[in-house]
C-alpha cells in the first residue's frame, strides 16, 4: 500500500487530533495556534485509509517553517518515520518542535533534526501544599491596584500593598490551564511566589481545570518557586533544525 501526505483542512484533521490529545494526557503548548489560523494540516493516507496526520507553524506566526504535532493510529505506528519524511518533503518544514513527554514524536525525532535544544520546562502539578506567609492576602485584582510587573487577574497584598500578581490562561487543551506570575522585585526571595502558584492551582481546580505551567530554563527562581508549590517537571519544549 502506497503511503501519502497531503495538505487539508484543519476540520479533517479533527477526530485525529481528538486521538492525538487523548493519548497525551498533558498541556499542549502550542494548542492555540490550531483555533488562531496559525497552522497548516496535512492528512496521512495508507492505501484509502486515513490513519494520521502532522501540522506546521511558524517560528514567526505568519510562517509555516515548523513540524509541532504528528501523530498515527497505534497499528501503523512502524510507518512513522515513513510519515514524517514525506512530511518533511511535501511541507519543505526546516525545524521541528515538540514536547519531550510526546512519545511518539521524541522516538523518531533525533532521526531527522539536528542541534536539538530545550529552553523551556514543563511543568505539571504533583503534591499540595499549605504555604501560609504572615499577613498576606491572596485576592482578586481591583481595577484600581497599582500596576505591576505582570497583569494578572489575582494578586497578593501585604501591608496594604500588592506585592505579586498572577493569573490563569485558558486556552490550552481542555482540561488543561497554565499559571503564571510576577512579584514585585523587592518583596522576592520571601516564599510569596510559590504561594502565589499555590493559590493558583486552587482557583484551577475550582474552575474545572488541571493547572500546568512552564518557564524558561535559564529562570533557576521561577523554577524553584514553582517546584515549591507543588508543581513537578513534566518535560521539554525541544527545537532541532530538520537534517538536510
């Protein structure tokens, strides 16, 4: 049976993509590009049946320059790297992009890309905590708080002062949510970030969603904080240059 790629409508690649997000069980980074018009779909055939499908984004958005999501049907998954060499050869792709806890991808990934690099941690949520800083209040943000660093919807008040800020960004796969954080430079190093994160995760699950979050490698404070809420790495964003 003869094996082809070609390029479809993101609405053919729905049920796939269902599969694709059932079996990763975890916070898609780049989920959104899909529902913005970011991307390029490409249906996998063998013979006449579909059995998966691979999408494109840009490193800059208007581009098409980057592999992020590939997946098959576990019974003609020793086609893979079949499937990703035509897909490198009809979308002409010069990077790949993937999370280091996407089985499939990471399997095959090393076979075509070269220079592979993380710069970003993943995080997912591993133990509850009950960090409690004196006097200081975690609540929604008023319209007249004084701006901050990072303009989030909930903030921490000591002494009658916001002294860190955060929020909850939605759009990731459903029942996935990603906090994040700023506090105020002077009141760091005191425990009032990871208390911050802490209440997060609660207001999470409040909301019906799984908390999630990320920083970038080199954030050795934003990784600690996070690790001391109860979040733990869950992987890589890795990005390789395609082998010519």
């Amino acid at each position: 049976m003869k094996l082809k790629v070609q390029k479809t409508t993101l609405a053919t690649i729905k049920p796939f993509r269902s599969l694709f997000l059932q079996e990763n069980n975890f916070q898609i980074r780049y989920n959104a590009c899909h529902e913005r018009g970011w991307t390029d779909s490409y249906r996998f055939t063998l013979g006449q049946h579909t059995v998966g499908y691979g999408s494109l984004k840009g490193q800059e958005i208007p581009d098409r320059d980057t592999i992020f999501e590939f997946y098959l049907i576990p019974a003609y998954r020793k086609y893979a790297a079949a499937f990703l060499e035509e897909l490198i050869k009809i979308s002409k792709a010069i990077y790949l992009e993937y999370q280091s806890n996407d089985a499939l991808l990471s399997s095959i990934a090393f076979e075509f890309a070269r220079d592979v690099n993380a710069q970003v941690i993943l995080f997912k949520d591993h133990f509850v905590t009950d960090l409690q800083p004196p006097e200081v209040q975690f609540r929604l943000r008023k319209d007249d708080d004084p701006h901050v660093e990072c303009s989030g919807t909930y903030v921490l008040e000591y002494q009658q002062k916001v002294v860190a800020t955060g929020g909850i960004m939605l759009h990731y796969n459903v029942p996935f949510a990603d906090v994040f954080m700023e506090v105020t430079e002077n009141q760091r190093e005191k425990g009032l970030g990871s208390y911050l994160i802490q209440e997060l995760k609660r207001e999470c699950y409040q909301q019906g969603r799984v908390p999630a979050a990320r920083c970038a490698l080199a954030n050795k404070a934003s990784k600690a904080a996070l690790l001391k809420a109860g979040f733990k790495v869950a992987g890589f964003m890795l990005l390789g240059t395609i082998k010519n």
